[in-house]
C-alpha cells in the first residue's frame, strides 16, 4: 500500500512546520496549507487521506472549510479532524455538527495526534469508504452515489480500466503500480476539473478500475481526454526500452514469455437517456460491457 496523504491546514508556521516533519517521519506524504481557500484548491488538486483543521485561520475559518468540503461530493468522504486553541463545548459541537470526524485542543500531545490521524484514516478505510491508495471513495459510498442518481435524471456514469495493469506490475513491482494509481487519480481530477463540474464524483472500487459520475452530456469528452492523456503520460513510468518498444515481455503460467502492449484505458459510459434503468446493477453492469466494447475497439 502507498503512502496515506495528509494535508496540514494551520497558518502557525511553527506547529505545520512540526507537524510536517513529524507525520512525514511516521511515513506520511504531509502537505500543508496556511489559508482555508489554499486548503480547498489543495484538496481538489491532491486528495488527502485525512485533513488536519485548524479552526482559527487568516481568511476564512476552519468551520467553513469542513463546510465546503461536506457539501462537494469529491471531498465529503474525507476525515477531519479539528485542531484548535478553544476547548468550549459549543466549539466542538459545531465542528461535529459539521461533519469534523475528531477534535483535539492546542497545546497538544503529537503522539495522541498521531493515533487518532492512524485511527481515522483505518476507519475510513475498514469501513469502505476510501481506497487506501488512492484515498478516493470507495465501496459504500460508491454504493450510496448510485442510489442517489438513479432517483434522478441528466446524470452519467463511467466505468474506466487501466488495462494490462497486472502485467505491468508484475514486472515493476508493486510500488510502481501504486505510483499509476495515484497518477491516474491525479489525471482523473484533472480531466474532471476541466470537462465536468464542482459536484462530479470519483470513485475507485479497488485494483485498476475507477468510476465517474457527472453530467449527462460530458462523458464524451471526459472520456476522450481520459485516454488520450492517459495514453501520453503513463509512458513516464515505462524504461526506455520498455517506452521505444511499446510493449513489455512478460512470462505467462505456462512459463514462456510474451509480449503484453503497455497500459491504457478503456471507459464505458451508460446514461438514462441511452438505456432505461430500473436498479443500480443495471448501470454497473452496462457500462461494464460498454467497457469491454471499448477494450475491443483499443485492440
């Protein structure tokens, strides 16, 4: 599993300054952000595992950054935890009441810090809420998205594959595959950013598969851009040789080798104004096989 991401949000240099050193030194990838509105564009840049708020910031408050980031469904999932000078219960309740997942009151013990960041982050993961990759929403809440755009129209939904990810990894290793799931979460954001809207949800079911769920009529080009960025960029995580070749050789089960092309992507997409849909495994399934149509048509 690659490294869980936190982001540090405190405008104390000092204290993010710490924190910083010391949850990298735990074996963190520590961003940080000394404004609100830095921590919003971060988070939507580079999905954090976990957020760790404080509450008094320069611009705007840590209140209505855990607000905000309730109310978008690319980042509602993440765990937030409150990182305060105040100890009155009214303040703790109002950041539970916001969603905030935990509350820990300056001056405090790194070490409690660190526990309760370890916790949150394995909660959300226990219960299939995030990806521990890629820290994107998972099970549950992929679950929970379906049941909610089937109950309305004008929405669209994209099954995506990175093909010949297994071969991939055999060869390279598991902590370059873990590198292309995070870049591919990245190019993800990135497409959805420029072709969909603020309220797109992404979503990583497990291994080498991701969903999109945005508006009817964007899935075209979001599926477009997708793979042709996708198809230039992963070449990065290819040797030179493997890169000018275009394929990579890999041994099969019968223990001869053969030659696997390098990875891409293939989308699906399935919209109620293209097929009448009465549950969610109906929209799971179609884009699945619309999917494997576009495996077929890469070949």
């Amino acid at each position: 599993m690659g490294k869980a991401r936190i982001l540090v949000v405190e405008d104390d240099f000092d204290i993010s300054n710490m924190l910083k050193i010391y949850f990298s030194g735990q074996g963190y990838d520590v961003d940080v952000a000394g404004r609100g509105t830095l921590a919003l564009e971060m988070t939507r840049q580079n999905l954090p595992h976990l957020i760790v708020l404080d509450i008094m910031l320069p611009d705007i408050d840590g209140y209505e950054v855990c607000r905000q980031l309730r109310m978008s469904t690319r980042t509602s999932h993440i765990p937030v935890i409150f990182l305060t000078q105040k100890d009155e219960r009214s303040d703790k309740l109002q950041g539970l009441e916001l969603g905030a997942d935990d509350y820990i009151t300056k001056p405090f013990d790194v070490e409690e810090l660190r526990l309760r960041v370890q916790n949150a982050i394995a909660r959300a993961e226990r219960e299939s809420l995030t990806d521990p990759r890629s820290g994107l929403p998972s099970g549950r809440l992929i679950e929970d998205q379906l049941r909610e755009i089937i109950r309305r129209d004008g929405w669209a939904y994209l099954d995506i594959r990175v093909n010949h990810f297994d071969a991939f990894s055999d060869l390279y290793g598991f902590v370059a595959a873990d590198n292309v799931i995070r870049f591919t979460t990245l190019l993800l954001g990135e497409v959805v950013d420029e072709f969909g809207t603020n309220d797109d949800f992404i979503g990583h079911p497990g291994g080498n598969s991701f969903v999109i769920i945005t508006e009817v009529g964007r899935q075209a080009n979001i599926s477009k851009a997708i793979k042709t960025r996708f198809r230039e960029q992963v070449l990065s995580h290819y040797n030179f040789i493997d890169r000018e070749q275009g394929f990579v050789v890999v041994t099969n089960d019968d223990g001869e080798e053969e030659q696997t092309p390098l990875m891409s992507v293939s989308v699906g997409a399935v919209s109620p104004e293209d097929y009448p849909i009465s549950d969610i495994r109906e929209i799971t399934e179609i884009a699945a096989e619309e999917r494997r149509k576009d495996t077929q048509v890469a070949k």
